[in-house]
C-alpha cells in the first residue's frame, strides 16, 4: 500500500468515525418491561421521533427525552433538595414538620432525569420555526406512554396523588377535596405541564381565573419557606425545576 493509498483511507476512516460520533444511540422505555428498543445511527430528534418501528399510540405532549451521562445531575439535584426539607424539618414546628414529611414523601416517589427540554411531537418539529429539530450525540433513553386520564397534585395537601382529569374543569375545581396542611399557599398554585413548561395559576375564591390542566400535568400547592435568606426562597423553585424533570407515570 503506497502513501497516497494509506492517506485517502485514513481520511476516509476518519470521516466515517466523525460521523459516527455525530450521531445517537436511543433507547426506548415505553412502561412495558421486555419490549426494550434501540434505535442505532439517530442524527437528529426528527428522525427519532418518525421512525416507523415506534410504536403508534405514543402521546407526544408528555414524551421525555434524556441525555444518558455517567452522572444523573437531576437525581443528584434531588437528593439536594431532599436534604434541605429534612433540614428545615428539624427546626420546624409539629404541624409543619408533619406537612414537611409529606412533601418529602412525595418528592421520593419520582424519578427524574436530564431531560432534553425540546419538543418531541413530529408535527410541531416540522413546523418549528426556531430549530426545533435537535442534534443528537451520544446516548439517550425516551420515555413514552398513551394519553393519560389524570393529574396529579402534589405539594402541601392532605390527599396527594393522582386525580381524574376533566376537559372543560377549572384547576381550583381539583382542589375542592383537598385540605391544606400548615403553611400552604392559598391562593395560587403552579401547574408543571407535561412537556416541563410551568404556569402559575391564581385558585383561591377572591382571586380564581378560568383555567385548565392538561392530563399528565402536576398541579402542585407550595407553602411558605422554611428561610427568609435567598436559599430558602429558591427551594420551591428547585422542586419545580425537580417536577419539570420528571419520567411520567
């Protein structure tokens, strides 16, 4: 094999490992144990999400998808915030160290993960006008599941879990079953959708507007900080941050 022989298969192995690397390998996790997929060579979101071996039923509006690194930054940020509610337990009084126990049930029964906020639906990519087809790199796990029939409420109630949804039923309508534990929020709530964007919606009588929940959405109730410093002021927002990263039931 003559130089100029060695060099052009050089480039040419070259070129075909960068695009090897260029492209992902994903991993689907439909709810069914021992139908895993794997879809090899994925360049793009776009060509994930069409593939024909998919399966058909998937509800796209509350599909994950999630980079698969050495370390879950997500899981770790959980462990974060469970150590500061146990902290703010210790100093709390009886009633909300009791709510305080509650939400850290709560939060210890999800799983998240680093969630790749994109939209996942075909449609809505195709029509993107701001890029909404995403690269893909390196390894991947997509979460699916059929259109679900409930929501969940979560945060400082009595009864949390999942409820029935009810097209055309405003979010404060879910909450009439609920009592608040010590130092609920009253008045308003903040509602995770299932595609991780996030709305805060006023429910208490004097100031409620019409509003809905998707199905698959979190409707969860906060309650008053644990700190008046900036880091006990940002824990509520870290537990959203947790409920946006969320693997859907």
């Amino acid at each position: 094999m003559n130089k100029f022989t060695r060099l052009i298969l050089g480039s040419t192995l070259t070129m075909l490992s960068a695009c090897a690397l260029a492209t992902g390998s994903v991993v689907l996790d439909n709810q069914h144990p021992g139908q895993e997929q794997r879809f090899e060579n994925i360049s793009t979101l776009l060509q994930l999400v069409t593939d024909p071996a998919l399966p058909q039923d998937i509800w796209w509006p509350a599909a994950v998808i999630a980079a698969v690194p050495p370390t879950n930054k997500a899981e770790l940020d959980k462990r974060l915030v469970l150590a500061r509610l146990a902290a703010c337990q210790a100093d709390a009084s009886p009633t909300q160290a009791a709510m305080l126990q509650s939400v850290i049930s709560q939060l210890q029964n999800i799983k998240v993960v680093d969630r790749l906020f994109a939209p996942l639906d075909p449609d809505i990519i195709r029509t993107s006008l701001a890029g909404g087809d995403v690269p893909l790199q390196g390894e991947y796990k997509l979460y699916t599941g059929v259109r679900p029939s409930t929501l969940k409420i979560m945060g400082a109630v009595n009864k949390p879990g999942p409820v029935m949804w009810q097209p055309a039923t405003p979010i404060s309508d879910y909450l009439d079953d609920q009592e608040r534990l010590s130092g609920a929020d009253r008045s308003t709530v903040t509602v995770i959708h299932p595609d991780g964007h996030t709305t805060t919606e006023s429910v208490a009588y004097w100031n409620n507007l019409y509003n809905e929940a998707s199905p698959g959405s979190i409707v969860w109730v906060g309650f008053t900080p644990c700190a008046t410093d900036a880091s006990g002021k940002s824990l509520q927002d870290d537990i959203i941050s947790l409920l946006t990263r969320r693997v859907p039931d």
